[in-house]
C-alpha cells in the first residue's frame, strides 16, 4: 500500500490555540506529520509526493472566493497588522451578510472560530494538503485497492465557505468528489474522535456520497453544532448521513459496536468506494480523546474496513501529539496492508 504525502504540507505551524477560555499551545503541529512519516519508512510503506491538479478539484466542493482568500491572506494581514497574531475574532451573525473588502473582516467571515490562524505556509500547506488527497484519489480510481494520504493539515472540519476546527479545505470530501467521477456511489466514513461536520455540511443534500460520521457526542463537546443522530440529511440526500454518537468514557467494545453499524449502513447504501477520514484522536491517551480506544481496536477497524472489499482512500484527519500516536498509525496502517494482502479467506 503506498502512501502520498508532500513536505510542503509542513508549512503550516500555529502557536498558539483558545480553547475553553484560556490558550494552550495549538495541538495541530506538523510534528504530527513528521512522526507518521518516518513511522511509515521505517514500515517499509512507499511514500510518493502528489502531482498538481490544480484548484479545480478544491472549487469542486468549496467555494470560489474561499479558496481564493487563502492565497494571499497573510500577507494581507501582516500588510495591514504588522506583526500581531492573525486569529479570527468578528465573526458574522446569524442574518444573511456579505464578506467585508477588510481582511480583518474577511478572516472571520471565512472561519467558523479561532481554530485555523494565518501563518507565512498556510497556503502552500493547505493546497498540497488537498493535493495530496487528490492524488490519492486517483490513484485508487485508477485501480489501486487502497492508498494513504497523509494529508495535513486536516480536513473534515471545513465546511464549503468556512475553514474550521484546524481545517481549511476538506480533503476527505475533495476525495469523495474526485471517486465520484468514477464510481456512482462513494460513502465517507469517519473514525476521528470529532464529529465530520464540513463533510457532512458539503454532502448533506446528496444522495450519491453517503457519509457517516462516528464520533463523541457535540452535546458538550467540538463541534458541538453537528453530529447529532436525528440529523439525516435534507432533500435528495435524506437518509445518506448517519451520525452514530459515543459518549465521553465509551470503552472500545462499545466504540467497535457502533463502527459496526455504520459498516452494515455502508454495505446497505451500495457504496462503490469509500473515503475513510481517519483519525487516531479516540485514543485513551490523545490529548483530545474523551474515550477510550485501543491500539488493537485499530487493527479491529482497518481489518473490518478491507474486509468491506472496496477501493479505499484513507485521509489522515486528527490524532494529535499523545503518547501513542505513533504505535496507532502504525497498528492501523499496517494492518490495513497485511489485511490487503491475505486471502480472501484469511480476511
């Protein structure tokens, strides 16, 4: 199984995050990327850089003017703010508006929270992000069984118009879109610890990609707003979204029953092809997790996964600077290959 990722995606490195009133220094550091890349050479796992589609993939599933205030946002802003902290804090109300010709206006218009602020590499970091999601979708179009995509920084958050929760382009969506050009039903599964509310939010109204996200319950925890189970999708999409919630202390029999739910959803839907939005963030130990998964629950899931017999594209989405990061990805990710390589029988 070979896997994509581009040293550009580095590029990206925040300081600082607000989380619960007071800051603590921002979980999504490229260290993250760095630990799985070197755990995915010493695995002997190949890992390939992605080619450049462009933006046409990204504007399939965000908008226009999003995708272009990203280019030059922090140049904007140190044009206009020196060297203060570029964090969103206007943010627009309820009632319809329009993006302000200010970037101080615009950050916020274009971020859901304080969770995604400008540095010098966030564009370059971002775009070869999608890219590489690009790429790895693709790759199993063109009849590779199952491809990893380091993509960092993540994605799932990102709704079509907003960046949010570290995430400013939703790679596992940009997938999703890129399979659709070949198969006509692709489901996203998402296994991180948070809801998948950018997928979910870009999907919501379709009927052709089906998306179920597994994730502690919003009630008291991000993303708070989406991710609730009576939420099942509007108009042509009814039906195509499940949200299967755990709540905080959930122990991995438990978080496994409700993955198990969302396979059987998957096998109903008729699904061609999966994205799956992988987080290691259940993890007891991730900074982050409020549950309580296991390294061999991971080998459990990625093993159930292949055992679905489809063209898989896995997305890296959280699993933040805990003790186990490292052992996880390497438990999923080479599970998932031997699991590749058995028999049918042996799956």
């Amino acid at each position: 199984m070979k896997a994509i990722f581009d040293e550009r995606q580095l590029k990206h490195n925040p300081e600082r995050y607000f989380r619960r009133g007071a800051y603590i220094p921002h979980p999504e550091q490229p260290q993250r990327a760095i630990l799985i890349r070197d755990m995915l050479k010493k695995n002997g796992f190949p890992i390939e850089t992605p080619r450049d589609f462009g933006e046409a993939p990204i504007r399939a599933v965000h908008d226009g003017a999003y995708v272009d205030f990203w280019k030059d946002a922090y140049q904007r802003w140190k044009a206009e703010a020196g060297n203060q902290e570029p964090i969103p804090n206007c943010h627009p109300g309820r009632r319809a508006g329009r993006p302000s010709a200010s970037i101080f206006g615009q950050l916020g218009w274009y971020a859901t929270d304080t969770s995604v602020p400008l540095t010098e590499g966030t564009w370059e970091a971002i775009y070869w992000s999608a890219q590489t999601a690009v790429e790895t979708a693709e790759r199993v179009k063109a009849g590779e069984r199952a491809v990893y995509g380091l993509c960092r920084p993540p994605g799932h958050h990102a709704l079509s118009d907003a960046s949010n929760g570290f995430c400013a382009f939703n790679n596992a969506a940009i997938a999703a879109q890129v399979l659709r050009g070949k198969f006509s039903k692709v489901a996203v599964l998402d296994i991180d610890t948070h809801t998948g509310n950018g997928t979910l939010d870009i999907f919501y109204e379709r009927g052709d990609v089906f998306v179920c996200s597994l994730h502690t319950d919003p009630t008291n925890y991000p993303t708070y707003y989406l991710g609730y189970e009576d939420e099942r999708g509007e108009g042509e999409g009814v039906g195509a979204t499940l949200n299967l919630c755990l709540q905080p202390g959930a122990d991995v029999d438990t978080i496994l029953g409700r993955f198990r739910e969302g396979l059987q959803a998957i096998r109903d839907f008729g699904a061609e092809a999966i994205v799956i939005s992988l987080g290691f963030d259940m993890a007891d130990d991730d900074p982050l997790s409020e549950v309580k998964m296991t390294g061999q629950g991971f080998a459990t899931m990625a093993r159930e996964i292949v055992a679905l017999g489809l063209p898989t594209a896995l997305i890296q989405e959280g699993g933040y600077l805990g003790p186990s990061l490292t052992d996880n990805a390497e438990i999923y990710l080479t599970a998932t290959r031997d699991a590749l390589a058995a028999t049918p029988e042996e799956v």
